[in-house]
C-alpha cells in the first residue's frame, strides 16, 4: 500500500441472484496511477468499476475516494469520469458540445469563454480539433471513444474509469488509442481504473494489474511480475501463453524435459504436477540428434513460434527471436531444453 | 441449368447483345407485383387524383374542386376532421406516450410488457366497429356506466348518454383508438433511449432534471412529434368508428365522402367524392411529409452499427 | 380496455344470462362473414407469401435501382387513406362483381395493398438484418437455382419478419370495415354493425369474444428479442 493511496475498494460484495459478481473485492489504487482489472467475461470487473462510478449499488463493503467516504453518494456527485465501451455520446450534440456538457451542468458551472477553451484543448489533446463540430454518426468508432474521453476528462475528475472502452473497435485502433489513453493518462496524472478482457491490453499500459475471478482478486501486481511470477494456475493460464507440460515434483523443483528447475510459490509440493512453462522459456536448437521435431513453424516477423514434438510424443510450443530460429522449419530435428527460469505448477488431473 | 438462373447475372457489355438483355430480364421479376398494385392501388389513386379534376361527364374541369371548396357543408366536415384529429392526436400521443414509458420501464419479458404489446397491436388494427360497441355498452344508453350513473348521480353527464354521440363522445373513442397506436409506435424509441447517456449524464456529475432538460427531452421531441403526426393522419382518415356511431352523414369528412359516393337518395356523386378525397389526400401527404423530415431526422442520430 | 370487462355485464343486465352469447352460433350471416373473411385472410397470407415477401427479396437482392421507389409503392397506402382508396376503386369492384363473383373474397386483391406498409415495415427490417447477398451467392455456389433461394433459403431466415408482418395482414382483414361497407360486401365487421343496429348485445359478444381471441393468439406467440415487435413502425 503506497502513501499516496487514493482510492480504496474494501471487501466489495453484490449478489445478483445466485450470482456473486463480487465477493470480497479490495483494492488500493495509489495517486496517478493506472490500475487495470484484468479477467473473463462474469468475473466481476465491470461491477467494480460500476460501483466505484455510483451505478451500482453494494450488498457490502466501503469505496474511499481522497479520504473521504463516498460509498452512499450519488454518482453525479463523485466527481469521477466514466468512459463506456460503446454508445454513450449523446447522439443530438456535436463532439463539441458532447465534451462541453459535463461543463454547462451546475456541478461544474463554467462561463461560455473558459469552456469553449476548455473543449478545445481537450479535443486538441485526443486529436479531433478538425472533428469538433461534427455529430457522433459521422465519426468512426476510435474518434467516439476519443470524444467520450475528452468529455469525462472536460469536468477534471477525481478519478477516471474506462469500462472496456477498446472492445468495440477494431484491432489496429485498439492498439493505437490505448497508448495514446495512456499517455494523456500520464500527462495529467489521473488516477485511473481500466477495465479489460483482453490481457495484451492490460500489461501493456498498466502500472499494475489485477485479475479478477469469480468475483475476487487474484493476483494484482506490475505486468511482468505477475507474467513471471503468477501467484495461481489461473493467473499463468489467463495471462500470456502457457505449454502444459507435467512431471515429478520434489524439494520445491520439478523435472521436466530433461532440466531440473524450481517451482514458484503457490505451486504444487510433491507428486505430479502440471509446469505452466512460457514459450520463451523453451530454448531450441537444431540438432541431428535432438529429443525433438518440429510439426510447424510460424513465422511472426520479429519471433517466430514453433510446434514441436518431442520424442516422447509431448507436444510445445516455443517462441524465439527470427534471427535465432533461421533454418529451422517443418520437419527439422532439434534440441529442446529449458531456460533456468521458476515455473508454475498446477495440480494434476 | 436453366436459363432461369442467369437472371440478372451477366453484366451489361454493350448496350446490344443477349448479355445486356439477360441482366434487364432481372427487372421482368417485379411484373406480377407491378400487375396487382397496378390494379389495387394505382389505379383507384389515379382515378381519384384525376377524377377530381373533372366533373361528372368526364370533361375536364375543376368546377366541382371550387364547388366542394365553397360548400359550407363540406367545410363544416373537413373543420370538424381536423379539429377532431388534432385534438385526439395531442391527447393520445400525451396518454399513449406515458402509457409507454410506464410499459418500459417494467420488466422486458414479463406479462405485463407483452401483454400490453399485444393488445395494443389489436386494438390499433382491429378495432373500429367493435371498440365502438364496447363504448357503446359502456356508456351509450343502458351501458353499464350510464345505469349506474342513473342511480347515483342522475344529474351528470354520465346519466345522459347524448354526450357519446357528438363531438365530445366521437373525440373520446378516437382517443381511445390512438392511444394504442402511439404506444406501438413510440415504444421503439423509448426503448432506444440508451440507458448509458443517463448515467453518462451522472458521472458527468447531471442531475435528473438536467439530463432529462438536454439530454432525454431532445432527443424523444422529434420522435413524439412524428407519432402525433401518424395519430392525426390515422384520425382523420377513420371511417369506421364514425359510421358505427353517428348516422349524420356530413359531420366528418369521410362519412362525406361515402355518402357522395353510395347516396341512395339521389344520383350518387362521383365526383363530389373525388374531390372531398383529393382534399384529404392533401392534407395527409402534408402530415405525411413533415412525418418523413422528422424520421430522417431521428435515424441520422440513429445511424451507429 | 379495462372497460371490456364490463361489457358482459352491459347484456348479462337484460336478463343476466349468457344468451347473448348462445346465439351467436346460430346467426347464419354472422357465421358465415366469418368463414368469408377468414378465407379472404387466407388469400391475402397466400398473396404476401408468394407475390409481396418474394418480391421485396427480389428487389432487395437484384434490383438495388429499384429499392427507393418500391418502399415509396408499399408506403403509398398510408398516404392514401381507405376511404379515398374506396372511390377510386369502386369502379373495379363494380365491374368485377357484375362479371366475375359477387363474393366479398374479391377484397383480398384490395387488402393486400392496404397492408402493404405494415409487411413491407416488418420484412424491410428483416431483411436488413440479415446479409442476404451473401446468403443467395453461398447458396448459388452450393447448386441452389432461383426460387430455392428465395423460398428456401432466404424465407425461412427473415421468418420472423414475415410472421409478425403476416399478422398485421391478418389483423386488418378481419378488422376492416371502410372498404367493405361502402362497397357493400358483407364482411365480418360490416355484419357485426349490421347487428349491432338491430341486437346491441349480440355485437358486444361477437366483439369481446374476437378481440379475446386475438389476445389469447398473440400473447401465445413468444415476443423476440429486438425485432419481435408486431408493429415495426419507422420511427426509431
């Protein structure tokens, strides 16, 4: 827990029905930092972020925003900007007028002059000046959202909330508007909850990142700790790619294709276990008499990912640098061995 | 293979040749359609249109235009059309407009939603004749209302059943008959009202007042603007309720009409009928076409997918 | 509505019996306008399912030139309303009830346009759902010809639009007085006036028991999520 924490989710719970979208959620988020909820679909994700915005109400638990308690207050007096996936610009206003309207309403009354230059340098920062005063139908989906984050940032908020606000566009917005989101993020220093499905989304702009399950907090932590050092099974499977590979488990390591290395915290202890080993961690070299034959090979441009099949008909998948795997394709006899790195193992079965 | 499937498939190259003529016989599949509205619905408009521009020799002539236009009886009715639509389509457009918003805001799937769904669609279709009888049972002389007004409170109007058949009697049953059709008309929008431009709105830091002031009043206006439209164009037309109920044949214009055209006390007047029908047509593709403006207006805002 | 269920009592006064209602079996005119008009609904179903659906997917599919004027045609009935539409046609009608039949199922040629806007509403929606271009050329290239691909492929897909628009039809076919009574064809509104004038109560059973009926049909028929509304109206 930083010094600067400024907002708290503490032990959140909310049924619905007989689902318990979440139970025991807590979570610090320190000031100016980006945290990202990262899980499946029903995780729960998405109704913190609700709740915390003041759209959703809480069976249980206390949301403390700046020290203060907000958990009771109405959600227009938060003082938070929300950012939707889809659908929520007003479709009768142009994006001017959209990112003025946060600025017109008596919470955050502000004179004709101040606010037009208010809108202006906002949608100067996302990029639209030229698309000011052009309705929501005539703009793409990547420009929405941009206009929909210019809005919630117009009203200086607190905090800003991004409800999967990148599903909806295509892949190659997607990936251009989250690194700019991220750097307007930093450069006004907004404290910043994002929430996400999609796993590349969340390590590549988040301070840290939480995974969400069931309604509770897996793991939260810097992206390449939990990509190197996740604390469940799930978290190994649900972040990045994972080649099951079992073997025995003894002393706090485990054999598998032919190495010994250790095992991480959380792991299994004895018998046999299920490695969740990284693609990268499985070093391949060609050789005429490897343990090992590659099925396939992809090539990716800066890496290329193999299939392999071992002799003793265990199937991976490891990736290298190209410049590494030059010569190595469909058919070729190789030698597999594994990088010293702790692995993850999972209970068998 | 038959020559059937190469309808409408080659491309014209040249404006001669067999190829050219293969892709127009696509055209030749619209033939039977064009035949039965040639007949049931073009011609009748045509003859109207036409017929009201002569007189009843067939000459050409816009006497009975400028006859029926000066007519104090036909404009008594065609007063008493409009006066009668416009005042059903504001009442039924404000009841039916609330009755839907009480309809949405309930359950989607639930009984009460379908129900009402449903009946409206039946009411709005199907009910001329019979909703007037149900009035009729209800409040027409020995109804139900009117025998029990008779023995609580015999000096109101509900005792007297001479109300229901004048003006006052015909506006209630055509606001009744309107209401179900702005329910079945302005539901969809109301149902698009998407919920996140609310709650936009609150984490904007909005209060109610102020999202329904910019937000939700602005955007459902042009909508329930245009279904009152479809209310008044659907008032003036009715024939049914009037007929049922009222046995003056010149209140209403369309009782008018009918009677120029079916009048068993003397000749019958085609082109009388012609000319009212001209008339009406005007006004409704005035309605109709403030109607169009309005919905382009809607679906531009609507035009996200 | 809520005053429908007053009614009953409306005749059960008289008496406070359900004779009213045990009569109306055997009213010989009112029995058979109902068998009329029910014929003359099936005519219209039969004209939307083979002249009206397979030429909107005709048109949607193969002559986009086309489109704007078509839906202009199938929205002309509402421009024109019945009771103009009467005068203009009562010229055919004559000559067709003098030459061919005086049967009142000559109307379906007549209904069918009356519903035009509504079907056309309902299959215009269905159709925009769904990519039919591409359905009709997957088809093709499996073997399909023609009128497979409109009736069996492309039918069935836009089914719900064709149902809800079909209902409508039906609807307005039994409910429809304008036309018929100035016409004189003696359809099932037009007798349920005619005894109206002379036996009040009759009517009012005739017509609670039908508008009962219609509910009891609709609500059977489960509501689809987004375009299961009966009434696809354009405004949205």
């Amino acid at each position: 827990m930083s010094s600067s924490t400024y907002v708290q989710l503490v032990d959140l719970a909310k049924h619905f029905g007989k689902v318990r979208a979440l139970d025991g959620l807590s979570l610090d988020i320190a000031q100016g930092e980006l945290v990202a909820l990262l899980g499946p679909s029903g995780c729960g994700k998405t109704t913190a972020l609700r709740a915390l915005a003041g759209l959703q109400e809480l069976d249980r638990g206390q949301l403390i925003v700046d020290g203060k308690d907000v958990t009771f207050q109405n959600a227009n007096k938060r003082g938070m900007g929300m950012v939707f996936q889809a659908y929520s610009l007003f479709p009768h206003m142009t994006a001017r007028e959209n990112v003025e309207y946060g600025l017109k309403l008596k919470a955050h009354k502000t004179a004709g002059d101040k606010r037009k230059a208010r809108s202006a340098e906002l949608l100067e920062l996302v990029g639209l000046s030229t698309h000011a005063n052009h309705y929501p139908h005539q703009l793409s989906g990547g420009q929405q959202q941009r206009v929909a984050l210019a809005r919630a940032l117009a009203i200086s908020p607190k905090v800003l909330l991004l409800d999967e606000p990148l599903s909806a566009l295509d892949a190659k917005v997607r990936t251009q508007l989250r690194e700019e989101i991220r750097r307007i993020q930093i450069e006004l220093g907004t404290t910043t909850l994002f929430v996400t499905h999609d796993q590349e989304e969340a390590l590549s702009i988040a301070d840290r990142v939480g995974v969400m399950r069931n309604g509770q907090l897996e793991q939260i932590a810097a992206p390449s700790e939990l990509y190197d050092r996740p604390k469940t099974s799930f978290v190994a499977e649900f972040v990045g790619l994972t080649n099951p590979i079992s073997g025995k488990v003894s002393g706090g390591s485990i054999e598998i294709l032919g190495s010994v290395v250790k095992t991480l915290p959380g792991s299994v202890t004895s018998g046999t276990g299920i490695a969740l080993v990284r693609p990268e961690s499985i070093d391949v070299v060609a050789s005429k008499s490897g343990n090992a034959k590659v099925a396939a090979a992809s090539f990716l441009g800066a890496s290329c990912r193999l299939n392999i099949t071992m002799n003793d008909g265990t199937r991976i998948t490891a990736q290298l640098p190209s410049l590494d795997a030059a010569g190595i394709g469909a058919g070729a006899s190789v030698a597999v061995s594994l990088l010293d790195m702790p692995v993850f193992v999972k209970a068998a079965g | 293979m038959t020559q059937l499937q190469y309808k409408g498939t080659g491309s014209a190259t040249g404006r001669t040749g067999s190829r050219y003529w293969r892709s127009k016989s696509a055209y030749l599949g619209v033939i039977p359609f064009l035949i039965v509205s040639g007949l049931f619905l073009l011609y009748p408009t045509w003859n109207v249109a036409s017929g009201a521009f002569q007189d009843n020799y067939g000459k050409f002539s816009t006497s009975v235009l400028k006859e029926v236009f000066n007519s104090p009886v036909a404009r008594h009715a065609f007063g008493n059309s409009l006066e009668i639509s416009i005042k059903t389509a504001i009442a039924g457009a404000i009841m039916g407009g609330l009755f839907a918003w009480a309809i949405v805001n309930g359950k989607r799937d639930g009984i009460f939603y379908r129900f009402s769904v449903a009946l409206s669609s039946v009411l709005a279709q199907f009910g001329g004749v019979m909703l007037t009888f149900a009035f009729l049972a209800t409040f027409g002389f020995n109804g139900l209302v009117a025998n029990i007004a008779l023995k609580v409170a015999p000096n109101t109007f509900l005792a007297d059943s001479s109300w229901l058949y004048g003006m006052l009697g015909l506006s209630v049953l055509y606001t009744f008959f309107q209401i179900p059709l702005m329910v079945l008309v302005f539901l969809p929008t109301l149902e698009n009202l998407k919920p996140q431009w609310r709650e936009a709105s609150d984490a904007l830091g909005g209060k109610a007042w102020e999202y329904w002031l910019r937000i939700g009043i602005p955007i459902l206006t042009p909508s329930f603007a245009g279904a009152a439209l479809l209310l008044f164009v659907n008032s003036f037309s009715a024939y049914a309720t009037a007929q049922t109920l009222i046995n003056l044949s010149d209140f209403l214009t369309p009782l008018e009409i009918a009677t120029a055209l079916t009048s068993e006390t003397g000749g019958s007047n085609p082109a009388e009928a012609k000319s009212l029908s001209f008339y009406m047509v005007v006004v409704v593709i005035i309605a109709m076409t403030f109607y169009a403006l309005l919905r382009r207006r809607v679906s531009r805002w609507e035009q996200r997918r | 509505m809520f005053d429908f269920s007053t009614k009953p009592f409306g005749f059960q006064d008289k008496g406070r019996t359900f004779r009213a209602w045990q009569i109306i079996p055997s009213q010989p005119d009112l029995m058979i306008s109902i068998g009329k008009s029910l014929i003359t609904a099936g005519i219209v179903m039969s004209l939307i399912l083979f002249l009206i659906v397979p030429t909107a997917i005709w048109v949607h599919l193969k002559l986009p030139l086309l489109r704007r004027p078509f839906e202009l045609l199938c929205l002309l009935p509402l421009a024109i309303p019945a009771i103009v539409i009467v005068v203009g046609i009562a010229p055919l009608y004559r000559w067709i009830s003098i030459h061919l039949t005086e049967s009142p199922i000559t109307l379906s040629g007549v209904y069918s346009m009356l519903i035009l806007p509504y079907t056309y509403r309902s299959l215009s929606a269905a159709l925009d759902a769904v990519d039919i271009h591409t359905l009709a050329e997957a088809a093709r290239t499996l073997g399909a010809n023609t009128s497979r691909v409109i009736f069996g492929i492309i039918m069935p897909t836009i089914k719900t639009g064709i149902v809800n628009g079909s209902f409508i039809a039906i609807a307005l076919v039994m409910g429809e007085f304008t036309i018929s009574n100035i016409l004189n064809y003696k359809t099932f509104q037009v007798v349920i006036a005619q005894i109206g004038r002379t036996n009040g109560n009759v009517a009012v059973a005739v017509s609670l028991a039908s508008i009962l009926f219609v509910l009891v049909l609709l609500l059977a028929i489960p509501t689809k999520k987004r375009q299961g509304k009966v009434l696809d109206v354009d405004l949205v």
